[in-house]
C-alpha cells in the first residue's frame, strides 16, 4: 500500500520567483502526502481496474477525451510501461519502483480520485519541501519548548532570502533522468518522511485549490514543481514553478498524492 505521511503544516513564505505569489505568507493546513512519487507498478495497477474507460491509440492512453499517459521509450533502453493484449504492464521488474513519467496532469488527478485523494497545491507541496528539509538540519531540540514546529525560524529565513534572488525554472522535458530514475525508496525521507521532493524529477501540482470533477471544463491552473534546479548542488533547496497545460507530458515529470485531514477522519 501507499505510505502517507502527516505534514502539520504552519506558515509559508512564497520564493521570488513564484510570480504574484512572490514573498507572500499563508497559513497552510495540516495535510497527509504520499511519501514518495508513484511507481509504475501503482500506475499500471490504477490503468487496469479503469480499463473500460481508457482507450489506447498510437502509444496515447485516453479516457473520455482527455490524454493521460504517453506510452513508448521514454530514453534508449526503458520503455517502463507496455500494453499488449489488452492489459498494461511493466516491462521489466527493475522499471516496478521507478517514478511513472510522461504522465499528463490529468492521468495523475485521475488516478489521485481513484484512490480517494487529490493532487497537492503549490503551497503544500512547498511546504512539504523547505520546511522538511529545515527540519532535518536542525539540531535535536532546536524546535520550540511547545514541540510544535518553528515555521519561520532566523534559518528559514535565511533560506528564503537566498531562494528570493530567483531561480530559473528548468522547462519541462529539459532534464536528462535517463538511463532510467532510481527506484523512489532510495531517496532520502525528509523531517517528515517525504522522498525525493528535493530531487530534478518535476512533479504535478494545482496552482491553488482542487480542480472541478469535470476535467474538459477544468479552469484549475496546474503547474509542475522541482525541488532542485538542474545543475545545483546537492543538499541545497531551490524550488521553481512552471505553469503547464494538464495534457502534456514530460520525460522528467512524475506526481504524488495528498489528502486534507478532514478528508482522512471521514
């Protein structure tokens, strides 16, 4: 099964390079993420139980006119996800853990309400990365006597200032993960057990809140999000945003799933 971990949420500060949302501060609400990007293996599983409802043509797997994965050799020498004979399948065992790619931002929402979860907002999933990641370099009982989180302590700070200088968004389909991205386990967990949030692969994203139930009049504005700017070096935390259309696909880019907490009660 998926492993969600709890993300208490508290304050977020925007980077200088989100746009209007540039240097603003919001309250974000405790949510549930996945620990890490989903696999193959957890997509080919979502693609069969639907598959009444998908058409494949040319390597493009539809459903009710809406693309969301493009099959094929994603580099030379991996070609993750096969359909032969009516079912999909993964190609090799060792392409199972790998991170699924060429997923459009609809194939992940559907998959997402599949399960009964959502795609996070680019405020979540902010906040999943650079105050888990603070977190984790924190000396042992540098948080507050209360035990709650310190949501914008002098070092976030510090952080954010060097992050507001802007960082150039890597555009998507630009980053080489070939010969193939490594399985999603051997990432490293963050403060709050999330993997791989500061790594190249981009993931998919809502600018703001959910998307509306019928996805051909979805006015939700998707994005794709990267831990980790092509070429920086590692350890270091510089987030960017690029606004995307949700149809297309990329060699680079994968998603996780969130769920509120309210939704988790139910």
């Amino acid at each position: 099964g998926v492993t969600l971990d709890l993300v208490p949420g508290g304050k977020l500060t925007f980077p200088g390079n989100f746009g209007a949302d540039s240097g603003k501060a919001i309250d974000v609400n405790p949510f549930y993420m996945d620990q890490t990007r989903v696999t193959n293996h957890q997509y080919v599983e979502f693609l069969n139980k639907v598959l009444s409802r998908i058409r494949v043509e040319n390597g493009v797997v539809q459903s009710e006119g809406t693309i969301w994965l493009l099959l094929g050799e994603i580099f030379e020498g991996y070609e993750p996800i096969v359909f032969r004979d009516g079912k999909f399948s993964v190609n090799k065992p060792e392409h199972a853990s790998c991170p699924v790619l060429r997923v459009t931002g609809y194939g992940a929402l559907a998959y997402a309400r599949f399960y009964g979860r959502r795609l996070p907002t680019k405020a979540e999933w902010l906040y999943a990365l650079l105050e888990g990641s603070e977190l984790r370099k924190r000396p042992p009982g540098n948080a507050s006597e209360s035990g709650e989180n310190v949501a914008a302590g002098d070092s976030m700070n510090e952080m954010m200032a060097r992050m507001n200088k802007g960082t150039e968004a890597p555009v998507p389909g630009s980053v080489d993960l070939s010969p193939m991205p490594p399985p999603v386990m051997l990432s490293e967990p963050n403060a709050y057990g999330i993997r791989g949030l500061d790594e190249k692969v981009g993931e998919w994203a809502l600018w703001r809140s959910e998307a509306s139930s019928d996805a051909k009049k979805d006015e939700a504005q998707y994005v794709i999000l990267r831990g980790a700017s092509v070429g920086q070096s590692k350890g270091t935390v510089s987030p960017s945003v690029i606004l995307r259309q949700p149809w297309e696909a990329f060699a680079d880019v994968s998603f996780r799933c969130v769920l509120s907490t309210a939704d988790a009660q139910g």
